[in-house]
C-alpha cells in the first residue's frame, strides 16, 4: 500500500511526460496518448482518494528522497486528492466530449501542439495541488498561464490573438505580485515549506514582530490569484477569453484553471499561513465584499448580455464570486461551501460550454435571439444544456442547489454578514433564473421561420453525436447529479480535509 503514496508524483510526471511524447506524434496518436493518460491520472487520483480517506491523513513525498532544505515535498490529503481527481476527470471529459470542436477549429498540423498545452494545463494544477512548497506553486502557476494563453490562441480567428495577448498581461501581472508575497514571505520566514512557513507565522504573531509586513504579504497573494482567477474588478479578460476560444479551452479555462488558483489561495491562507492569522488581517472583508460584488455586477452584465458564449463568460464572474464570499466569512463551514461550489461550478460550466457547442456551432449562432427553435433540431444537446442551466440556477437534485444551500447556511449567524449575504444569493439567484432560462425557453419554442429569417433547409448541419461527445456530456450530466445527490458523502471528504489542512 506504501507503494500509492508515489501516486501524486506519478500524476504529475505523466502528464508532463505526455506533453513531450505528443510533440513528435500526429494529430490522431496524440489525441489517443492525452485521453490514456488522462485516464490513467484519474485512476490514480481514485486509488489516492481511498488511500487518505481510508488511512485518515496526510503524506509528504520527498523528491528524490531528500527532506527540506535540500528536496522538494508533495503533500497529499483527501483533499488535494479529490481535488486531483475533479481536475484530471473534468480535463477528460472535456477533451473527449469536444473532438469534433477541437478537430473543426485546430489545425490539423497543430492538433498535437492543442493536446501539448491540455496535458501542460493539467500537469501544473495537480502540481498546484499536492506541492508543499510556495516557490514550486509559483513555477506551476507560469506554466498554467502559458497553456491557458496557448489554449485560447489555438483557434487563430484573429481575435483570439488579441485576447490571448491581454490575458498574458493581465496574468503576468497577477504572477508577479504573487512572486512579490513569496518572496516577502520567505524574507519573514527564512521558509518556503507550507507547514515550515505556518511555524514561523505562528511565533512572528505571538511575538507581535512583522504584523504589517505580514499583511502586505497577504494582501499581494490575495490580489496576485484573484486577478488570475478573474474576481471583480479583475475579470475584463474573462469574456473574451471564454467567449471567443475553441469550446474545450473554454470549458477548461472556466471549469478547473481558475479553480486552481482558488484552490491554491485556500491551501495559502489555511496551510500556509494559517486562519486565525488571516482572520486578525482583515484581508477576509476584502473577500466577502469583493465577492458580494462580483455576484451581483456579474450576474448583471450576463442579464444585459446579447452573445450567448459571453452571457455564459459573465455567469463565471457571478460564480467566482460565490467562492471568494464563501471564504470571506472566515469559518471552516464557509470554506467546505466554497470548495464545494468549486467543484459544483467546474462540473457545470465545462457541460454548458460542451453542450451548447454542437446547436451554436450547427447553426453560427451567437446571438441569444438566435437560439429559437434550437432545440427541436438538437434535442440531446439542448437537453444537457438545460440540465447544466438549471444547476447554475439553483434546481433542487443538482449540484448548484445545494452548493447554495451550503454558502446560505455558512452565512447564518455571522450578524450583518449573514443579511449581506443571504440577500446577494437571492438576488444573484434571481438575476440567474432570468438570463439562463430565458436561453432555454428560446431553445424550446416553436420554429419561426418569419421571425428568425431562416428556413430548416437554411440551418446549416453540423451535428457532434458522435459516441465520444455522447459519453462525454452524459458523463459531465452524471457528475452533476452525483454532486447533487451525494453531496453528503463529498462535503464529509471536504470536512475531513481541512482538518488535516489545519
């Protein structure tokens, strides 16, 4: 059994492994090689997950069997585990269900450099995941920005250059002031070890030294993977970047890298540096009202939107800002919700974006007005969509319901916040049955050819129903309803991780 806790390491290289191996491959072994490997991660990151749920705690893995200062480490929980297997999971289910999409907009001689970039994309948020060392994050971090420009340039439509562009800036910006807070960090510390670091933290405010430099710290981190995970006001990359990438690049994108900058802020201000410290900064505010904010104003431009693709782009700032509220209350049971929504929200986004992708594509819509009908020509997929739709909007039996129930029930108790709260996920809420059931209702009403200008003979047929695209969203449907039914069963692995964390 001692032989899994070389699982997280193997996770890691494999998929960097498959990155080289698919440079000299053809557009079609690659594809095969990413979905084995894949694959392959997600098994592992299963036999990971009943490793540590079982065993009750975490393990450190040293690189090369070294110990700190000469190595490097790996930590896994169940935490960081299950959070391996949504990113390795969501990452296949994409890149299956979207065949067709990424074999439509990449070039064939460039279908290998698409797959190049997935696997790069994965390998650095498994290693933002498990590493145990602030210096390693920050590299891993570089290497998920560079995939993410990558993955939105593929699909050369001249405009993708340009938002590719103004994402690197804007993330180079993020990265550098997150390098700032780990090297101010570690002038404090003298450590660049998480539990090493917590330690140091701990005697530094007990002996009340560094109480300023340790909240610019703070503040830097915060602000560095909020930028890069597209939190109000830092989200103008956000439609662009979703709304006009290849469909499998926005489903990532949106579904698990802003994720795991989240999940990396959380391992930060948890393992890092530890809660109670946080608490006594004041940066948690920042979180809560930032939050607050991109829940509602994001949720507002998604309503005033007119392009379908960008409506679902802004529908992301409202559900990032979700996550940032839920950590903002400070406690343990506003974090669970925060990392549940994580999961709920990446599940979800990646079915929409998949799903629509076969009615949007078939007939060149972009517009909302132009979803008409839709869905007496694309039954399965306009089904899909809808399921995906009534989860963002809060469904009971589906996963976006009771990530909702979990942040309002987080937020009871905690005085004004709890008003605040409570009040921006009804309103948000709201604003979120308008804009995502207005889609589907255009889907399901009758076909106007006067109206909408077109006749069916006019509706080009473009049709993704392939067996790969089929199991790909049924499966995204299946995790949905999972995290909505056995929710309970996810939130005590969540629970169980922060305790370890802590």
């Amino acid at each position: 059994m001692d032989f899994i806790k070389n699982f997280p390491f193997f996770s890691i290289m494999l998929c960097m492994f498959c990155a080289i191996v698919n440079s000299v491959l053809g557009r079609r072994a690659s594809k095969y090689m990413t979905r084995i490997v894949l694959g392959l991660v997600m098994c592992l990151s299963v036999a990971i997950l009943f490793f540590t749920i079982k065993r009750g705690e975490a393990y450190v893995y040293y690189m090369g069997h070294f110990p700190a200062p000469w190595g490097n480490e790996i930590r896994f929980g169940c935490l960081e585990s299950l959070f391996s297997l949504f990113v390795s999971m969501i990452a296949f289910l994409s890149t299956v269900a979207g065949t067709k999409a990424v074999e439509d907009d990449v070039e064939d001689k460039k279908e290998n450099l698409f797959y190049i970039l997935v696997c790069l994309m994965t390998s650095s948020l498994l290693a933002m995941s498990y590493t145990n060392d602030l210096f390693t994050g920050y590299v891993f971090i570089e290497i998920n920005t560079i995939a993410g420009c990558g993955l939105i340039m593929i699909r050369q439509i001249g405009k993708t250059t340009v938002t590719a562009i103004r994402y690197m800036v804007i993330s180079i910006l993020g990265s550098g002031l997150f390098l700032m807070g780990v090297t101010l960090l570690y002038t404090l510390t003298g450590h660049l070890l998480m539990s090493n670091i917590k330690e140091s933290v701990a005697e530094l405010c007990a002996s009340g030294e560094y109480r300023v430099q340790l909240t610019i710290v703070i503040g830097l981190m915060l602000v560095g993977l909020a930028i890069k995970s597209g939190l109000f006001p830092f989200h103008l990359w956000i439609p662009d970047a979703y709304g006009q990438s290849n469909v499998v690049s926005s489903s990532l994108l949106s579904s698990i890298v802003s994720k795991g900058y989240i999940f990396l802020l959380i391992k930060i201000f948890v393992r890092t540096i530890g809660f109670d410290v946080i608490k006594t900064t004041g940066v948690l505010y920042i979180c809560f009202t930032l939050g607050i904010i991109a829940m509602i104003l994001g949720s507002v431009m998604a309503l005033h939107e007119k392009s379908f693709r960008r409506m679902i782009a802004y529908s992301s700032i409202a559900q990032i800002g979700y996550i940032y509220m839920g950590i903002g209350l400070g406690t343990a049971a506003g974090v669970a919700a925060a990392i549940f929504h994580i999961f709920a929200h990446g599940a979800t986004k990646s079915l929409l974006f998949i799903s629509s992708s076969e009615f949007t594509e078939g007939s060149h819509t972009k517009s909302i007005d132009d979803l008409k009908g839709l869905g007496h020509k694309y039954k399965f997929s306009a089904f899909c969509y809808s399921v995906g739709a009534f989860s963002i909007v809060g469904f009971p039996l589906l996963a976006g319901f009771v990530s909702k129930l979990l942040l309002g029930g987080a937020a009871i108790g905690h005085g004004p916040m709890q008003w605040i709260a409570l009040l921006a996920l009804a309103v948000s809420t709201i604003l979120n049955t308008i804009y995502f059931l207005k889609t589907v209702i255009y889907l399901y009403i009758p076909y106007d050819e006067e109206h909408t200008g077109k006749s069916d003979d006019m509706v080009p047929t473009y049709r993704m129903n392939s067996e790969e695209y089929v199991f790909g969203v049924i499966m995204l449907v299946a995790v949905n309803l999972i995290l909505g039914l056995a929710s309970g069963s996810v939130i005590d692995v969540i629970n169980n991780g922060l305790e370890i964390f802590s």
